[in-house]
C-alpha cells in the first residue's frame, strides 16, 4: 500500500478537525451534482436536501479516522477526525428540522 504524502503525516488534533471538516464538504460536493444527474436521467425520482448531503459527506471522514488510528498509529489525529465528525453528525441529525435550506 502506497504511503500518505508527508503533508498527511501529522499527529494533531487540530490537524484530524480540519480533515473532518475539510472532508465531508468536498464530498457532499461530488454527491450533490452526481444525485441531481440521477435526478435528470431518470434514474431516480427523489431529491435530498442539501443537510442530507452532509451527512453522506461523514461517511469517509470515519475510514479516515480508522485508517489514522489503526493503520498509522496516528491517535490525536485519529481522535481529532472522529470527534469533530461525530459532532457533525450529532449537530445535523439533532437540527435537522431546523433546516431552511
């Protein structure tokens, strides 16, 4: 398996919370144009709110935060992404009827 480029390679909080909240908006970002493509072929007939989005943006924060705790020993990082997603998490599913958008 290829190493991370050195740039990865840090052990710190603060660095894990910017990857966990850096991560799931670039995600939400591919998946929002995939779905609305999905949307406009035919494929499928419903349309998730932009908070949705988000929240399948988390997902690859927590392989993130497994492979930063497991694979590289790297545990404030590890600890930094998983806490700061779970938080994501918390606060979208808590708000979420508070959503205008």
């Amino acid at each position: 398996m290829a190493k991370l480029p050195v740039f990865f390679q840090k052990n710190s909080i603060l660095f894990g919370i910017i990857i966990a909240l850096i991560l799931p908006v670039i995600t939400a970002l591919v998946f929002y144009p995939l779905f609305i493509f999905f949307v406009s072929i035919g494929w499928t007939a419903f349309q998730l709110p932009i908070s949705k989005y988000l929240i399948l943006g988390c997902a690859p924060a927590l392989f993130v935060a497994r492979y930063y705790l497991k694979n590289m020993q790297y545990e404030d990082t590890g600890k930094g992404v998983l806490f700061t997603t779970l938080i994501i998490l918390g606060t979208q599913v808590a708000f979420n009827h508070f959503a205008i958008y």
